[in-house]
C-alpha cells in the first residue's frame, strides 16, 4: 500500500510560522471572481478562512459572468486603488469571452501573489522572483518535508495549465529534473506515464491517472480537484494507483491545503520585501 504524502501537516507548520510574523489587520487580500464556479468558491471559503486565522482582512469582489472587457478593468483599477489591497487574487478560470492574460497583466507584480501577470511569470521562469507560484510552493514543500529528490528523475506532468502544469514544469527543470509535459493532444499519456518515477497530474478531470499507467513505485501527486456530490475529487484514481504507486498524495488532504498556505506566504514575502 502507498505511503500517504499528507499536506496537511506541513500547512499547519507553514502557517504557525507566519502567524508569529504576522501583525493582525496589518496585511489583505483582495480576492476577485467573475461568474460562479463550484470549485473556486471551494478554493475561495479555504484562502479566507486561512487567510483570517492569520489575522490578515479579506475582501471578495464579485462581478457577473456577462461583463464587458472595459467594466471588469474598471472594477479592478477601483480595487488597486483602495489602500486595503495588499495582495491581489483573480480567481480563475474567467468567462470565456474575456482575454485572460490581459486582465492577469493588470495585476501589478507587487501585488501579484499568485504570479500569473506576465511581468511576475516571466521573473519566475528565470528564477528572479523571491516567491513560487503557490502550487509550486506546494510540491515544493511537499518534497522537502517527505526528503524527495527530483535531480535526475523523470517526472511525467499531466495537465499543462496556468495554475499548475506550466510552472511545475519549469521548475522541474531547474532543478535538473527530466520532463515530459502532457496535454490533451499527447497521444497515449500512458506511454510516458508507465516511464515515470513521478507523476504529478493537475487536470481537474476525475480518475484519469489509473493503475494500469503507472510503474511499480512511482511517487503520485495529485494537484486536481474536481466536485462530485459536495466532495473533492482528484485526478489520480485513488484504489488502483495505491496499490502500485510507493507514495500518494490524498484528495482532499494533500496539495491542497499546502498551496493556501503557500499563497499566504507569498503574500508576508511580497509585504516584507517593498
């Protein structure tokens, strides 16, 4: 039976730690979400009931689905202009009739704690920024506390996104980790997969990772959520991998609560370097 990688543990220690450098009501976060989705209000309610045990105010700006370009970067202008932003979360994914990245690029690096601005990503990806997008940070951590090594090892990454895909790998790489980068168009996924010595999936798509895809002892992280009946679901199909993989992470449990408390750092990294 695989080892259960738990996040949970380490949020705890990454939050008490910044709980003793945090003055309460001195730091914010401005969260904004465009629509309604299932999974980012779960993510949502997780940044601020983390983010208020710190003591750091938290402000969630709703705007409707059907919104025009020019009112949505109106709204966000009014926001940055309000002396209670600190950090500033645009919650993803956005209607798909808004240009994504042009709205991100409004946020300015500053404030950006999730590092999706092209002037913060690109910083990252030449390893000059003093902080990790938050899943990064995550597995990061993960890796630390659990003593894995990523030099040298082949890493399959399933899911080529924003959020997690693209910056994992990017940072597998500096850190001298060999990568394969899977999308939609990759024929057989199970091909590369069956290869790894870990594989870290962030689809947001249930069950995809199965047992037959994966070698004995490979190492599993599984950074998608998905929502089925109220509960969490990951990408990893939990019975059949655990039976072969070495170590896993669990849904819910695992990177989840390790990338809010990442976020929260980046934020008291960001405050402490102006």
């Amino acid at each position: 039976m695989a080892e259960l990688l738990s996040g949970e543990r380490i949020a705890k220690e990454i939050l008490e730690q910044l709980k003793a450098e945090i003055t309460p009501n001195t730091l914010g976060i401005s969260v904004v979400q465009v629509g309604k989705n299932t999974v980012s209000e779960s993510y949502i309610q997780k940044k601020k009931k983390a983010a208020e045990d710190l003591g750091i105010r938290f402000f969630l700006y709703r705007f409707p689905e059907i919104i025009k370009k020019e009112e949505l970067r109106d709204g966000l202008e009014k926001i940055l202009e309000s002396s209670r932003t600190g950090g500033m979360i645009i919650q993803l994914p956005l209607p798909s009739h808004l240009p994504m990245q042009e709205i991100l690029d409004l946020i300015p690096i500053s404030r950006d704690i999730d590092i999706l601005s092209s002037e913060a990503f690109g910083k990252f990806a030449l390893g000059s920024l003093p902080i990790l997008p938050p899943t990064v940070g995550a597995i990061s951590s993960l890796f630390k506390a659990y003593k894995i090594s990523v030099a040298g090892k082949r890493v399959a990454i399933v899911g080529t996104g924003r959020l997690v895909g693209l910056p994992v790998a990017l940072w597998l790489m500096r850190a001298k980790a060999t990568v394969s980068a899977l999308n939609s168009f990759t024929p057989r996924i199970s091909q590369f997969t069956k290869q790894a010595d870990i594989i870290i999936s962030g689809t947001g798509k249930r069950g995809i990772i199965k047992g037959n895809m994966i070698k004995q002892g490979a190492i599993l992280v599984d950074a998608g959520t998905s929502v089925e009946g109220g509960a969490a679901k990951g990408d990893v199909d939990f019975k059949s991998v655990s039976r072969k993989a070495a170590a896993i992470t669990p849904v819910p449990g695992g990177i989840g609560p390790l990338t809010v408390a990442c976020l929260l750092k980046n934020l008291v990294v960001l405050s402490q370097t102006k």
